[in-house]
C-alpha cells in the first residue's frame, strides 16, 4: 500500500507536468519553426512558400526575395565623411570666394558702375580655389565603384515586404510549400523575353557586387547587389507558379509577394529598380502553356514602359496601363530610346496596336478609377484566357510616391471587379506601393482575398 505522503506527492508532480507541459510544447513548436524557416532561407533554391487562406487568393513568396538588397540600410556612399584634405580643398574655394566675391562687386561697382555682379566673383573663387588645391583629383579617389548610390533614392526596401508578411501572419495566415524550378528552366523561359547578354550582364553584376551597387553607372535608383540575380529569378518563378494556378480548373489564383519588382525592365536594360520583366515572362508561359491569348493590367500608379516593350511585338498579349500624367517619380517616366522605346502617352499603342495607355489626373479617385476600367481597359483586355495583373499598390493617398486618392476598401472593390470579368483565371504580382510603414501596404494587399 501506498503511503498518503506519496500521494500527495504523486498527484504534486502529476499537477506541476500539467502545467509545464503545455508551455514545453509550444516552446518546443516554436523552436521547430524557427529551424523550419532558418532552413528555407539558408537553402539556395529553398521551396516556394505560399501564405494561404481560407479567401479567394493565394499569397506566395519565396526567402530570396527578402535577401535583395538586405543591406540597404547601412551607410551609403554619398553619407560617408569627408576626408581632411577634401575639407581643405573646400575651406581653400570658400576663402578665395569671399576675397573675390567682394571685391569684384567692389571693383565693378567702382570702375563700370556695374552691382550685383558679387556671387559671379565668389563662384569663380569657389571653383579655382577648389581646383587649385586638388579637389577634383581627391573627388575621384573617394568616388566609389560604379558611381556607388544614394539610399535615399531607393525605394523597394526589404522591409516593403517584410512588414507585409508579418502582417499577414498576424492574421493567422498559414504557410505552404511547393516546388521551384531551378535556373536552367527558368532561363529558358527567361530568355523569350530578354537578351541573353542582358541576361548574363545582370548576373555577373550581381555576383561581384557584395555590397549594394548600381546595375548601370548612370542610374542611381536600380541597384543591385549578391543576392539581386537570385531574388530576380525566384520572382520569375513566383509568377509562373501563378500562371500555373491561373490556367487550372481547381485552383485558386495567386498573388506574388516579390521582390524585385518588374514594370519598368525593358528587353536590355533594367532601370526603376527593375531587372527582369517577370509580368511578360509570365505571359510568355502563359502562352507556352496552351493559352490563345493573354490580358496584362498595370495599376501602378507610374507607367509600365518595359511591359510595353516587351510584349509590343505579340499580338497574342493586350496591355493596358493605367497611371498617373504627372507623376511625383521623374525616373519613373523615363524618356524614349532604343533600349525604351515606349511611352505613357494616350497615343502610343504600339507597332500591332496591342498597348492602352490610361491617363489618371491627379487626385484621381477609384469612382473616376473605376470609370477608366469598365469603359476602356477592361473591354480592351476582353477575351483573353487569362488575366496577368501588375499589381503596383501605389495609388494610395497615403503614398509618397503618386497623387492618386485610393484608399485600402478600394482594392476589394478592385478584386471584386476583376473576379467579376475573369473567375480565377487571373494571377497577381506586387510592383510598387510604399506605404509600408504604417501598415497600408500590407492591408490593401490583404484587401484582395476579401472578395
């Protein structure tokens, strides 16, 4: 027989394993998670990650797309100290401006009865001072590789996406896996749309650049840096998941949470922080996958030249961009050229007339918006076997970026005409949209699977 004591034991440490149980289980849980995702990113080719739920969407994103420009946030090269001898040098040209400036007003004043004339003075003292003492040469030594880069002009940080997903998380979205393509077999793909020399120009660029630096030395906006060629890829792949899901009969459409974003690359030239055209890949494997023709819409509030370019030659894909006259982004509307040869103007359709471009007034807000869709794009785009839909989220009253009035509802009711035109035959990739900080972003995202 058991003594009582025992039992008052036993059933003391039958009570405290209760109690500690369930917080040694969760805690062993979240350590599996946490291994889970540690192993997704550390992998090269990790598994694509879809966020689902019980909605009308699918949301999709891979590791790499996290990893771009990771260190954007460390000290650029336009914030780095000047050096001694620069101070110097420009000590030297703001003395030598002061001496000159006042008495060439003096001087002038005197003998040609002439005023005002000062600042001419103190600019030439300024430059011949700086020059005299080697500023320039010093200037030179200091320039960083490639022209270096101004942080404060890039816009797709990873911290766009990042806020979005631990957004989505909160609201108890759930994390599924499925395949990726590896980059033999998206290059294949890749190559219908892009110049194999860009395409190998874009890699070897990235691989060499440890630290962010720019893609072209003339452009201080699209930059790149070791993990860009792959982040670029595994957004290509994202929207072919998406296509995939689109073209099926049982599957519900996606929405890619990518990084890079892809409107402004044209066929050689990466430019608005862009660098592969993932939205016309996807339309080319659309078309590769059995589909007679194929929709795209841009609703990034800035134009989509490099679609335009790169589907202008096929007149199996209609394109239909709908952005803003003026926009607050000068390089967002970079001028015409070989490597650009499109514009945002209402006139330009293209050499097979299979391009619309939409022009929205400032201050356009999504009843007018809405006005633009049912009377020109979406007739436009009609008949198509599928819908491809650019995804800028830019047009919010909240963002920087464009003048435009929309606010979060206004994206459901976007979703919910588009589902209204097409079903589940659509597939969605995210562009801009830059009101990350106070949660807009994520929440006008999350606003398309509430239809």
């Amino acid at each position: 027989m058991v003594p009582p004591h025992r039992l008052c034991h036993i059933a003391l440490f039958i009570i405290f394993c209760s109690k500690l149980a369930p917080v040694s289980l969760g805690f062993g849980l979240d350590r599996a998670r946490f291994i889970r995702k540690e192993y997704l990113r550390s992998s090269l080719w990790a598994n694509l990650v879809d966020v689902t739920t019980e909605d009308s969407l699918i949301f999709t994103y891979t590791p790499e797309s996290l990893d771009h420009l990771k260190n954007i946030e460390l000290p650029d090269d336009y914030s780095l100290s000047w050096s001694t001898a620069k101070t110097k040098s420009l000590a030297a040209g703001m003395v030598l401006a002061i001496i000159l400036g006042f008495t060439g007003e003096v001087a002038t004043t005197t003998l040609f009865h002439v005023e005002k004339v000062g600042l001419l003075f103190a600019a030439a003292g300024m430059a011949t001072g700086w020059i005299l003492t080697g500023g320039i040469e010093l200037t030179k030594a200091d320039q960083a590789p490639n022209g270096g880069y101004d942080a404060k002009l890039v816009a797709d940080r990873p911290a766009r996406l990042r806020t979005t997903l631990e957004h989505l998380k909160e609201t108890k979205l759930v994390k599924k896996i499925s395949n990726i393509r590896n980059e033999e077999q998206l290059l294949e793909i890749i190559e219908k749309v892009h110049d194999k020399s860009y395409i190998d120009m874009l890699r070897q660029r990235s691989q060499e650049s440890d630290r962010p630096n720019r893609l072209n030395p003339l452009s201080p906006t699209t930059l790149i840096d070791e993990h860009s060629y792959m982040a670029a890829l595994s957004a290509v792949n994202v929207w072919l998941d998406a296509v995939d899901a689109g073209l099926s009969k049982d599957q519900k459409p996606r929405f890619g949470l990518v990084r890079p974003p892809s409107h402004h690359a044209c066929r050689s030239k990466g430019m608005g922080g862009c660098l592969l055209n993932s939205v016309a890949i996807a339309a080319e494997y659309a078309l590769a996958k059995g589909a007679k023709s194929v929709a795209i819409l841009d609703i990034d509030a800035h134009h989509g030249n490099g679609i335009a370019h790169c589907v202008q030659d096929n007149p199996r894909i209609k394109f239909v961009s709908l952005h803003e006259t003026k926009t607050k982004l000068y390089l967002a509307q970079p001028h015409p050229s070989l490597e650009n040869p499109r514009t945002p103007a209402r006139d330009d359709r293209g050499p097979l007339g299979n391009i619309l471009n939409i022009n929205l007034d400032s201050k356009t807000n999504w009843s007018q918006y809405e006005n633009h869709l049912k009377v020109s794009a979406l007739p436009f785009l009609h008949g198509a076997d599928i819908l491809l839909v650019a995804a800028g989220l830019d047009a919010m009253a909240s963002d920087w970026s464009s003048s435009l009035q929309f606010n979060v509802e206004d994206y459901a009711a976007l979703a919910r005409l588009l589902r209204e035109k097409f079903g589940d035959r659509m597939a969605f990739g995210l562009e801009g949209g830059y009101a990350y900080e106070n949660q807009q972003l994520a929440k006008a995202i999350e606003a398309f699977a509430e239809t």
